[in-house]
C-alpha cells in the first residue's frame, strides 16, 4: 500500500508547493496593478486582462525579453500567454518588469487570443525600481511611470480596444530602440 502512494504524495509535495507560488505572484502582480493609479480603474469596466508577472529583459544594442503570463476574461483564466520581444537601437542593461494588457471588449480579446498578436515601436529608461515610459504600437500609444512596487504610478488609456500598463521591479536599462512584442496563446 505504501509503495503505490509515494508516486501519489511524491508528486503532490512537488506539485502543490509551485501552483501555490504562481497563484500568489498573479495574485500579487493584480493587486499592484489594482492599486497602481488610473490601472485599478480599468479593473472595473475591463472585458478581460492579460498579466505577465514578471518580464525579463536584456540588451546590448540587440535586446531580447520574455515573459509568461495569463489570459482573463470576465475574471475567469482561459489560457495562457507567452510575450517574446526583439529590439535593436541603442540600448544597455536588462530590467524585470510586469506587464497587464487590457481588453475594452470581446472583439479585442478575441483579437489578442487569435493566435499571434504583435506590438510594436517602444522607448523607455528604468533605473532600479523607478521608470518612466513611453510606447507607441500597432493600436496606439500610452505612456507610465512607476516608482516600484509599493508606490507603482500609472497613466493610459484603451486605444483599439487595448490599454497597457508596466510596472517596473528591477534592473538598470537604458533604451532608445524599435522593439517588437509577440504574444501566443494557448487556451485551457
């Protein structure tokens, strides 16, 4: 008998522990962006949400960043979201950051959970927990800035049915660069 439950409890106590750690760090990240200025209003009248926790980034003149992440809609998770971005243009550093998209609608989650969804064209400087931003894409632009955590300011609005928000965790990046965001989804 105690040879067939320790497949069984092995695996829970390896399991159990990490879904509980990513249910707080989504947990967490909404929270932060709930509180974090005009974000928190748009939890209100949102049709859905994409959160990306945490986003990593680094670069020296070509940069990379990659984040995984969840697909709301309605409150409820229906997929999950991976964000790969390519940048080139002058740039140094690497920072962490995290990331929720806003969708106004059924028409723009549907757009954003096609298949692949594409931003495009940003620019930013992030010093350590402090940054200031601003973007422009394919549907639209927004800009933020955030001191961190505990006192994250942001600034948008829905533009083509989406609104963006960052909030900065960490790093040391400066980048003045064309970089393109790529998003897949998988459903549940």
């Amino acid at each position: 008998m105690l040879k067939r439950l320790m497949p069984i409890l092995t695996f829970l106590l390896l399991v159990l522990p990490h879904s509980a750690v990513l249910a707080d760090e989504y947990s967490d990240t909404i929270k932060i962006f709930k509180e974090a200025g005009e974000s928190g209003d748009f939890f209100n009248n949102a049709y859905g949400y994409a959160v990306f926790p945490t986003v990593g980034k680094g670069a020296i003149v070509v940069g990379g960043a990659y984040g995984s992440g969840r697909v709301y809609e309605q409150g409820k998770v229906i997929g999950e979201a991976k964000m790969t971005q390519v940048s080139v243009g002058f740039q140094l550093g690497g920072q962490a950051y995290s990331e929720i998209i806003f969708f106004q609608d059924s028409r723009a989650l549907k757009e954003f959970t096609s298949g692949s969804f594409e931003f495009a064209a940003d620019a930013s400087v992030v010093a350590i927990t402090a940054a200031a931003n601003a973007s422009a894409s394919t549907t639209g632009a927004s800009a933020g800035a955030s001191g961190g955590k505990r006192d994250a300011n942001t600034v948008g609005k829905y533009n083509k049915g989406m609104a963006t928000f960052t909030v900065a965790k960490g790093g040391l990046m400066y980048q003045a660069a064309i970089a393109g965001q790529k998003f897949s989804f998988k459903p549940h």
